[in-house]
C-alpha cells in the first residue's frame, strides 16, 4: 500500500497511546497483577489455597482468564473509538479528501487498534509471567502462554470489529453495551450448540422450531465464534497435546475465518456508501 496507509496507521497509533482511558487502563492492569502476585504470596505464606487455583491450577493462567476478559473490553472500546471520533471531530472529510482510499482508511484504524490491543495484552501477560517463578508458569511453558496469546488476539479483533460497526449506528454508550450482550448471546449460542470442553458439536437433538433456538442458531452461524479460538487457546494454555484437526475442528477455523472477513466487508460496505 501507498505511504499514506503507513502514516495514517502510525498516527492512529499515536492517538491511541494518547488515550486517556487506554492510560487509565494500562495503569489498573498493572495493580491487578501486582495485587493478583501480592494475594498469592500471602497466601502461600500462610498455607491457604485458593478455590481459584484449584480450578485453574497455576496462577499466570488465573492472571491469563482476568488479563483476556479485560483485553476483550478494551478492544471493543477501542473499536468504538477506531473512527467514530473521526466523524465526531469532522476529521474524516480531510483525511479521505486525500488520494487515501476508504479501504486504506478503514484497514489502517482498525490494524492500528489491533496493534495497540495486541501489545497493551502482550505486556499485561508479561508482566505476570515476569512475576511468578517458572514452576508457576502453565504447563507448557513461556512457549504456551505466549501461542495461547496469539491466539486470543483474534477473540480481540473481532471485539474491535464489533466495536466499529455498532459505532456507526450508534452512541458510544450505547455501543460499549451492546458489544458486551452480543458477545455474551455468542458465548451461549456456541454452547448450546457445541460441546463446552472440546468444542465438538452437540450431537443432541436440537428444537430448531423454538424461537430462542433460532436466534442462538443465527447468533452462532452467521457471527464469528470467539469461544473457538478460547478453547484452542486453553488447550494450547494448559499444555494439552494437540491432535490433527478433526473435520469439525476443521470447519470452526473456517466458520471462525469466513465469518470475520465477512463482519469487515460488513462495515467496509457501509463506510463505502456513505456519504462524507
């Protein structure tokens, strides 16, 4: 792509290490682990376990599930932001006046809130592994921890993409809440139709005619899902040996990577037909 993509992307960044809220929230994961450690070593020091570690067994993955569910946060506020203060502040019109295309424009805004999710969530769980001995480090290993990131990365884009879309129709409020119940319908939509630990479909019979069925047959159809790409992740996380792929493995990547190009060719068409 032209030069203009690259400084466009560079600037969008620099927008968003400006942002206050990302700041604020740099700051507050930073307490969270240092207070997640700190609680930890108190209790090891007194010989009391917690229910949590027992569920989850070592605690950078107790870090890891809070560090993600907050990363998922922050990428759909930073997909509401993406280019919604663009047209706020009028700084859309300028920009596309340029020989910079829409795609260019949409692409650069949104890989730059990506990036930005991606290294504020590589940090977060660095930080936590910085703090804890290895023995406490997931089974497999600094390697594991780091490939079950990667992996969730792509549960963030597609919270950022979300994030876009409702942005357009709707306030920032408004859109913050929506995401979250989307996300939330999603997760429960890709349960009841898959199977919770192995994410191999549900081979009971499904009342298709109930009309809470049916949305949860939408919901989990025709959106990508982001519980997939956890339970991939959780695997990779807690050291499980990964098989090849069955088919149905197979078809989630596929429905997970269709769907997401489609939830952007979504907000590309409408921010191609409108008018600036």
């Amino acid at each position: 792509m032209r030069l203009r993509f690259y400084t466009l992307f560079i600037n969008s960044l620099r927008k968003e290490y400006h942002n206050k809220t990302l700041i604020a929230l740099a700051v507050f994961t930073l307490l969270i682990i240092l207070g997640i450690n700190g609680i930890f070593n108190l209790l090891d020091g007194a010989g009391v376990e917690l229910p949590l570690e027992a569920i989850f067994g070592q605690r950078i993955t107790i870090l890891y599930k809070i560090i993600t569910l907050w990363s998922g946060v922050l990428g759909i506020i930073l997909g509401i932001n993406a280019i919604s203060t663009d047209f706020e502040y009028n700084a859309a019109v300028p920009i596309l006046a340029t020989p910079l295309s829409k795609g260019e424009y949409l692409f650069a805004r949104i890989s730059a809130s990506w990036a930005t999710a991606t290294i504020y969530y590589t940090i977060s769980i660095l930080c936590g592994v910085l703090l804890f001995s290895q023995d406490q480090i997931a089974a497999g290993g600094l390697g594991s921890v780091l490939l079950a990131l990667l992996m969730n990365t792509l549960s963030i884009l597609v919270m950022i993409l979300w994030g876009v879309l409702f942005s357009l129709f709707f306030s920032r409020g408004i859109s913050l809440i929506g995401v979250v119940i989307l996300s939330f319908l999603t997760q429960l939509s890709y349960s009841l139709f898959h199977n919770s630990a192995t994410g191999i479909a549900n081979t009971v019979a499904i009342d298709y005619g109930h009309p809470y069925v049916l949305v949860a047959a939408v919901l989990n159809y025709l959106t990508p899902q982001r519980a997939f790409v956890h339970q991939i992740s959780d695997t990779i996380l807690l050291g499980s040996e990964i098989s090849p792929l069955p088919a149905e493995m197979m078809f989630n990547s596929f429905h997970f990577i269709v769907t997401t190009a489609l939830l952007y060719a979504a907000i590309y068409w409408y921010l191609h037909r409108k008018s600036l």
